[in-house]
C-alpha cells in the first residue's frame, strides 16, 4: 500500500516498500538537468524531492 503524505514547509511521511534513500545534486545536461543514478536502477521508479536553497 502506497502512502505519501507531504505538507508544503512542513515534513514528509513515505509509507512504502523503499529500496534506499540517498541525496545527489541536480547537474547540467544539455539544455535539461539531471541527477546521476547506479545502474540498478534504470528502470526503477523513483520520486525526486527538490529542497529550497538554504540548507548544507
């Protein structure tokens, strides 16, 4: 059962079978951006959370 729950300036609650949960930086590519991956997870379904500036 999926659950996500997300308050705009508040907290997040992901209630799910989460594989691992890992931080990168968004980086350029070509015109886009993109955000590197291992290769285990082509194909995987993913959720990207984009953080205000501000933190570390």
């Amino acid at each position: 059962m999926r659950e996500i729950k997300a308050v705009v300036g508040g907290k997040l609650s992901i209630k799910d079978n989460v594989e691992e949960i890992y931080e990168k930086r968004v980086t350029p590519y070509g015109n886009g951006a993109k955000i590197d991956a291992q290769k285990k997870y082509i194909g995987k379904r993913v959720f990207v959370i984009v953080l205000k500036d501000g933190g570390v």
